[in-house]
C-alpha cells in the first residue's frame, strides 16, 4: 500500500520533444511511389512500400538535400558519412517488419535554435541530432465496424526524425520550440508544416524531478502530438499526473502514453522500450551516404533568409520592436506580404504598416480562417488603404470601416472612399465652421471648460466629429478647436 510522504518538494520539469516533419518530395524516401496527401487508400503504394522479397530501396538524393538545409539552418555538424539501419519491431501498418532509420550514424548532430519566452529571455535549445527515416503506414478505424483498416500511401515518406536536448522546462518553452521549428521548415520549403494531415508532428518525453536534483526523473513518452495546443495540455497534464504519484508515494513507470483531447488526460500505451528493443542494425541494401564538399555548398547556397536573420533585419531596417519583427517573421509568407506593403507605401510608415499587418489584416485572416494566399485584400490593396491614411485623405478610424468593406466588397480603398464621400475634410475653414457651430449650441460646455473644466475638450472633439461626420482632419481640428476654446 503506498504511504503519503512530504509534499512541500519544489518539482522541476524536464522535457525533450522528438519533431517528425514529413519532408516535402515528390517521391517517397526509397521508392518512386507518390507522395501526395489524401488519395484513396493503398493506391501510393508500390512493391518496394509494400515490402515485398527481394526488392530493393534507392535513396532519394531530394530528401538528403533537405536534411542537410535542416542540419546548416540550425548551426549543426554534418556528418559526412551517415548510414541507415533497420529498426526492428512488428505492426500492422509496417509491412517489412522493419522501419529504415538512422541510429548510431545520423546525417545531422549537435545543432541548436534560439526561442524567446514569454518575458521576452531568449533560450537555447541544444539539437541532438536530426536523422532521415521512412514514415509507417497508417491504421484505420472509421467506418470500419469490428476491424481495423491498412492504408500504406503514407509508408515510405520521408521523414526527418529532430530530436532535441532535454532543455525545456515548461511546456510552454516547449510549444515556443516546436513553432519555431515549425517556422523554420516551412521557411527552408522542406515540409508544408500541416499538422493536420499528420505531416508535422511530435513525441513528447515529460520527467519531473526535486529542483536542484541534477539527476532526471522517469520519464514517460506522449506519442503524435499533431497541435500546438494538444502538446501544451498533454505535458501540463502529465506533470500534474507525475508529482501527483510521487506525492502520493508511487513510481513513475517509463512508458509510451497517449493523449486523449476529448478527455484532456494521458493514457498508458505500452511499456517504453528501449534501443536495444529495436535490434538495430545497419540496412544491408543502402549504402552509406557520403556527403562531398561540392554538394554542402551547394545546398549551403540554396538557403533562403532565416526567420531571425530576417526578424534582425525588420528590427534594423524598418526600426520595429523585436516583438513585432518576430510576429512578421512567423511565417515566410507573412514576412514577404509586409515588406511588399512597406515598398508600395514608398519605403515609409514602416510602423503603420506592422500596425495594420499585425491587427486587422490579421483579425480578418483568423476570423474567416483564411490562409495568407486566400486573404480578400492583397498586399497593394492594404498599401492602398494606408496610403490615404499617410496622405490624409481618409483617418485612422474612417480607414477601419474603409478596410472592412475592401475585404467584404473586394473593391480598392479610393473606390470606397469615393462612392461612401468619406474623403477627410481638410479645409481649415470648414473645420472651424463646424466648431463655431458646436460651440454655438452648447454654451454651458463653452462657459464650463472656460472656466478650468479641461476635460470638456473631448466633448468638444467628439460633438465636431459628429457635425462632420467623423471627417475632419483630428490634428486639424485638435489644434483649432484648442485656439477657439481659449477664445
């Protein structure tokens, strides 16, 4: 019967995560076969797939150029000679018995990518190693009553399998991890990123351990996280879960679990195995990759502009906080859209733009669940906008509706302003009509702020603003209204 021991320990969290990004190839890792999501069931599946005797794999050269982009964006050695080997363990969606893999030979080792936390502290997450290997088939269970269904399109794709030092310590950092690996690929074309269809996803292995104890806990594995929020709730869980056992004078148990989103809890899979489990050893129908000179710098040339380069250069060039040059580096679509905004203003109003980008371009993105590419105004039409707020034509309320109509209408701002008459009064002289008029009917106000009452002056804006129909000029009318309230 376990026994309650002390409670008052300070715990601390460990965490690794093992990143399985589909890499983006027309064709399979060993096989000629297709790659493309969503046909119908074993139709991407040829002999070699499907592990028939005596057939054999050939190396996709495109995968070994992709893991090697991977393996120079994050700063790591590549090894010069790697060689694949046979993981050995038996499954339904497995046909040869065995996954190809890389163990004690990987393409790319000792590697590292910066996060920023949420107070801003950047932290570096050590990269073991980043190994090339083949994805499994899939099992099938819907519509499927009382049986399970194969589909072997997906067996054969080629993965990189990232596997990270344990150097996160919430599962926050963790999620700050994966999205800036999720990023890089994306931004390297190496994977679509889609979490989705199952081609970016990860294993997550959780210990906790007495702060200041340098030995680690048990740790149990968390299999197929495929959303940033999934991998948030199933670590969190699992902590409580840990110090919950140990509080309570039971033993974490090294294990495979589950994560069940419906109920928002782990569950135990299978005993976690071991590498010696697996019988690895090296695959006698591949031959070692060798990587020369000639091909490294090649691909070391291919390598388009990092996010952080690229934040670092927002940050410089378009005088941007490194907060916000890091929500338009996210993405590299997101980063390009802005700077093609940022060049059809005129190289201006960099700020202004971020502002735009960044709020409601983005608002409208995420409340129509759009991809950038699909967005209802491009990047001309939003430089369009801002434009006749930098020249102003139109203010920086008045641009708000001006832009939700664009994106409802699918018509340029100087259309909407023209046929809606919402082009900014600018004339000193109709402006100060107006405030006489205004100062006119509201004579207790008037007699109110003349005598000391400063916050009066709002009210006076706000009743011009009305007079004009939200149209003037608010520098203008600031500085007048001030000079005619001070009489």
């Amino acid at each position: 019967m376990a026994t309650a021991i002390a409670t008052d320990v300070e715990w601390e969290t460990v965490i690794g995560l093992e990143i399985h990004a589909q890499l983006a190839t027309r064709s399979k890792i060993f096989s000629s076969s297709a790659t493309a999501y969503g046909a119908a069931p074993n139709t991407q599946a040829n002999l070699v797939d499907l592990g028939y005797p005596g057939v054999l794999p050939v190396l996709n050269a495109e995968a070994v150029r992709m893991a090697l982009k991977f393996g120079l964006a994050i700063g790591a050695r590549i090894e010069r000679r790697s060689v694949f080997a046979r993981k050995n363990y038996f499954y339904p969606d497995l046909p040869k018995g065995y996954q190809i893999s890389q163990y004690e030979l990987p393409i790319v080792a000792q590697g590292s990518l910066d996060v920023v936390l949420d107070d801003g502290t950047r932290k570096r997450i050590g990269i073991t190693r980043a190994h090339l290997e083949e994805d499994a088939g899939k099992s099938l269970h819907e519509g499927l009553p009382g049986v399970t269904g194969i589909d072997l399109n997906r067996a054969g794709t080629p993965l990189i399998e990232i596997v990270s030092e344990p150097d996160m310590r919430s599962a926050k950092e963790a999620v700050a991890y994966m999205k800036k690996v999720h990023t890089l690929v994306r931004y390297l074309e190496i994977c679509d990123g889609n979490m989705q269809e199952g081609s970016f996803r990860c294993d997550a292995n959780v210990s906790v351990r007495p702060r200041g104890q340098q030995k680690f806990g048990t740790r149990a594995e968390i299999k197929n996280l495929n959303s940033f929020r999934f991998v948030e709730k199933a670590i969190n869980y699992e902590i409580e879960r840990q110090i919950e056992l140990i509080e309570s004078g039971g033993q974490v148990v090294q294990e495979t679990r589950l994560y069940d989103p419906d109920k928002g809890e782990t569950r135990s899979m299978r005993s976690k195995e071991e590498a010696n489990d697996y019988r690895y050893f090296p695959d006698p129908d591949l031959l070692p990759v060798v990587i020369e000179d000639a091909l490294l710098e090649t691909v070391r040339a291919s390598l388009p502009e990092l996010p952080d380069q690229k934040a670092a250069r927002f940050a410089s060039q378009y005088g941007l906080s490194e907060y916000d040059a890091g929500v338009l580096t996210a993405s590299r679509e997101m980063g390009a859209f802005y700077e093609e905004v940022v060049t059809r203003v005129g190289g201006k109003d960099a700020k202004l733009c971020a502002n735009w980008v960044m709020g409601d371009f983005s608002a409208l993105l995420n409340r129509d669940n759009l991809e950038l590419a699909l967005a209802k105004v491009d990047a001309a039409g939003l430089a369009g906008l801002i434009t006749r707020i930098v020249d102003s034509t139109i203010s920086g309320k008045i641009a708000k509706e001006v832009f939700e109509a664009m994106w409802d209408e699918g018509t340029s701002a100087d259309a909407i302003i023209e046929a809606r008459g919402l082009r900014q009064i600018t004339d000193t002289g109709a402006i100060e009509q107006a405030i006489d008029a205004v100062m006119a009917k509201n004579p207790g106000q008037l007699a109110d702020y003349r005598s000391g009452k400063d916050k009066l002056f709002g009210f006076f804006v706000g009743q011009v603003m009305k007079a004009t129909g939200g149209k003037a000029n608010p520098a203008q009318l600031n500085e007048l209204l001030k000079k005619k309230l001070a009489g």
